[in-house]
C-alpha cells in the first residue's frame, strides 16, 4: 500500500514539476505566438480587422458646436470688458468617407478623405439657422493683411468707410449657426479679391467664409500599414505629398508625426507618449497617459492632451516654432496657415490658457469635466474606442484707428464657438471584438495563472504525502546516477539541479 501511495506521489510530483517547466516555456511562446496574430489583424490591410474599423470606425460620430453669443457689442466698442453666452449643443452626425485607397509595396498605402456633416434636430438645442452677434472675422482679416502690407492709415480708413457705408457692417455682425461654421458669401472677401493683385503681397482669398467645411477633402494622406514594422501602424507618413509642414519656424513645429488618431499601434504601454496629426489646427499633437478606464467590459487606457501643449514659449520652450505670432499660453495661432485671418485656438473656455484670457471676457467658466480632450485605446489593439476632442475657436481682437468701431476697443481674445468631437464604439463592433480578441486572451490569461497554481498544488499535495510516508517508517531515497542517496526532504532540491532517478526502498 505504501508503495502504491508512494508510486503516486511521486508521479504527482514528477507532473507538478514537469507542468511547472512547461509554463515557463510555454507561456512566453504563446504570448509570442499571440501578439503575432494581434499584430497581423489590425494591419491596414484588405480584409483584416484593422482595416475594416479604419475604413469604417466601430460606432457614430458627432460633432457639437457651441456658440458664444456677444450680449454687449456696442459696451465693447466703447472699452468695455466682453460679455458673451455660450449657447449650445448644435449637433451633427460626422461619416468619414476614404477613397482612393491604393496599397504600396513599401509598406504604405494612401488615401483621400471625405468628412460629411448632417444636422441631426433632436440632438439640438435649436435649429442651425439659429442667429446670433459674433465677430466679423473677414474684416478682421482684412485689417490684418492690410497692416502686414504696411497700407497707410488714410487708405485703410477709405476702404473700411466704403465698406462700412456700402454694406452696414462693422466690427459685429449676426450670422446664422450654419453660416459660421460652414460658410457664406462675404461682402468684404468678395471686394478685397477684386483688389488683391494691387497689394504689395497678393494673397489668395477663399471663395466664402467659414470656420469649417462640409463635404470637402481633408487631402492625400500616406500612411503606413504596419505589415513591416506594427510600431509604425496607422503613422502618416505624408500629407498632400509632403513629408513636412511649410507654415511654422523650425522643423520640429513643422512635423508630421503620428497617426489620424482613430488607430494607433499595438500592444501599448502606459509610459509612451502617442503622436497625433490633425491638419484642422495645422500642427501634430501628443498625448499621454492619464487613468486605466473600462467601457462596455474592455479595459483601455486613457490619454489626454496636456496643457503644456498650448503653452508659449516662454513657458514651453519646444514651442518656439508655433510663435507665428506669439501669443498668451493656451493659444496657438493659426493665421499663419488660414490666410492671414487673426484666429487661434485653444481649450474650450481657456482651459489650460492665461488666467488673464478668462478673466478679460466675462461669461466663460473652464473645468476639466466638460472641456478636457481624452481618448480612450485598447492597449492590445490600438484601436480607439472612446474619444473626446474639444477646441475652441478664437478671434484676436486689436484697437485699429482706421475702423470706428474699433479705436476704443481694448485688446482681447473673443471666443467664437467650440467644438466637441465625440465617437464611442457600439455594440454590434464590442460584441465582434469580444469574440476575436477578448475571449481568446481571457482563456489564455486563465491558463496563464491556473496551470502554474495547479502544478504548485500538485507539488504541495505529493510533498506531503511523501512526508506522511516517511513518518511511517517507509523511507524513501533519492539517486542521482548512484553519487548521492538522499533522504526525500531533499528531493525537490536535487530536481531543481539535475536530472534524478527515484527509487522506493521498501525495508
């Protein structure tokens, strides 16, 4: 009977050992063998997963505006501090449509890019034909590159009263919400195109006025698959044929660095920093690592974009490059890549910016809650499945003698409207996801804890049978290729170092 009991606990303990060595050679071959087939599905390539949610991301889009409406515009003209309302949200459903999509044998592929908006009356606070008091942008503009030419005060002051008297505009107007943000004839573009060539630096003119386009190109982009190297998935490698930007003042501000932000690269870690590349602020961004969060059951990781992006130079020297021209931290200007126009933007409501940006315009209340911009990834993947971005576009008001309604106007940043972008993955995407990616590493993640736990309990159980034995006069003995003879408290030693032979010594 000893014996028997014996034979048994040590081919338990032969098992538990021989389960424990295969773990930790197995293990780490499966978790190779793994992240090679997450790397080759989320490839930009036909017909994997990865492609399928680039070409058409896992869940609705929506774009809401908020508009800032001017409550004192003629207290303004007169120096006073600028109150405004924001009023809110005006929401449209966003699809994103990729053609031209054409594959390179250098691990590349380029595309055009489509965005559509459409209105969507139940997710609004009111119609888009809305109106409200806002600033008069294109004569902001048109003040600005007529100062940049150096145009004397008598010839600016004869241009803005023939403008003035001939269209009743001034430094205020009321334009609808569709108008502002997707575009109208304007009086003033119109006249100063039919002039431009007389300028000294003749500058091109849009067609109509509109902080964002509907329908239109984002342009050519080139990105890379991820085939070669899945650290490179989704990076942009050129935009309109150009591996750099042209509109800022060193090369790192002129960089093209990181991906569309709808996918990033695999197999993620919580110190790296991730690289966007959005060309609606003409500029590459960075986030970092904030919080794990979990949606819908899929653990992600949070990243959000620090204020130190916005900082000027004088706070953030690396942003040297974007002083064109230099403004208050929180602000990048964007005139230099929007035709000259005096815009910036920011954080909604200044979040991040100068103390002095909120306190110069009453009406605006900054938290991190409702104006923070955070994306939340699969670590595994890349894939985004939840994201928030918020920005706020600005107009750079300056007192001009050459214009009357503006001589006692004091300098001020005024808010036009910000926008939220938002995308959270649905059901139908976190149910396919489940299935190809969850459940396949949740077998593996139990394996990986399970087989070591029970080779670990096999060990203990034999170990103790082996000891009962011995206290009841049934020694056992140990021989290693007949050098050594030890007693069986030794064995898990000896198996740790060399090869053993067991033998029952029934006397």
């Amino acid at each position: 009977m000893a014996c028997t009991c014996g034979c048994v606990a040590i081919t338990t303990l032969v098992l538990g050992v021989l389960l424990a060595i295969g773990c930790g050679v197995g293990i780490p071959l499966l978790t190779t063998f793994l992240s090679g087939v997450v790397d080759q599905r989320v490839e930009l390539l036909p017909n994997t997963t990865g492609y399928n949610n680039w070409l058409h991301p896992g869940g609705p889009i929506y774009m809401q505006f908020y508009i800032f409406n001017i409550v004192n515009p003629l207290e303004i003209e007169q120096g006073q501090r600028p109150a405004v309302e924001q009023i809110g949200p005006f929401t449209y459903r966003e699809h994103r449509i990729k053609t031209d999509v054409v594959f390179y044998t250098n691990g590349t592929a380029s595309y055009n890019e489509k965005k559509i908006f459409i209105f969507l009356p139940d997710r609004s606070i009111d119609s888009d034909n809305f109106t409200f008091t806002t600033i008069n942008v294109p004569l902001l503009t048109t003040l600005e590159i007529m100062r940049k030419d150096n145009i004397s005060e008598n010839l600016k002051k004869l241009f803005f009263n023939f403008v003035s008297n001939l269209h009743n505009e001034g430094l205020f107007i009321k334009r609808s919400v569709r108008q502002m943000i997707w575009g109208y004839d304007d009086d003033i573009f119109d006249f100063l195109r039919d002039i431009s060539a007389l300028l000294p630096n003749p500058v091109k003119i849009p067609k109509v006025f509109g902080l964002q386009q509907n329908a239109s190109s984002a342009g050519i982009f080139d990105v890379y698959t991820g085939k070669d190297d899945p650290k490179n998935l989704g990076k942009i490698a050129r935009w309109n044929g150009e591996s750099h930007l042209h509109w800022w003042k060193d090369k790192y501000a002129n960089m093209i660095n990181g991906t569309d932000a709808v996918q990033f690269h695999p197999h993620l870690t919580r110190k790296e920093m991730l690289y966007l590349f959005n060309n609606d602020v003409c500029r590459s961004l960075y986030s970092i690592y904030h919080s794990d969060v979990k949606l819908k059951g899929i653990n992600l990781y949070r990243y959000t974009i620090p204020g130190k992006v916005f900082l000027n130079s004088s706070a953030n020297p690396d942003n040297a490059g974007f002083c064109e021209p230099c403004l208050a931290s929180g602000l990048l200007s964007l005139s230099s890549c929007k035709q000259g126009a005096p815009v910036a933007i920011s954080s909604p409501h200044f979040l991040y910016g100068d103390p002095q940006l909120v306190h110069n315009v009453t009406g605006l209340h900054p938290n991190l809650e409702e104006h923070a911009t955070w994306i939340d990834i699969d670590p595994i993947t890349g894939f985004t499945m939840h994201a928030r971005k918020r920005l706020q576009i600005n107009a750079v008001v300056s007192p001009d003698n050459s214009l009357k309604g503006m001589k006692n106007v004091k300098y001020v940043v005024m808010p036009i409207v910000y926008l939220n972008e938002s995308a959270e993955i649905d059901k139908k995407h976190v149910d396919l996801y489940n299935q190809q990616l969850t459940i396949p590493f949740l077998i593996f993640h139990i394996l990986e804890y399970a087989v070591p736990a029970f080779s670990g309990i096999l060990i203990l159980v034999s170990a103790v049978v082996l000891f009962r034995i011995k206290r009841h006069g049934r020694i056992l003995h140990v021989v290693e290729f007949g050098k050594y003879r030890q007693n069986v408290l030794d064995v898990a030693k000896i198996m740790t170092k060399r090869f053993i032979v067991i033998i029952f010594d029934e006397s």
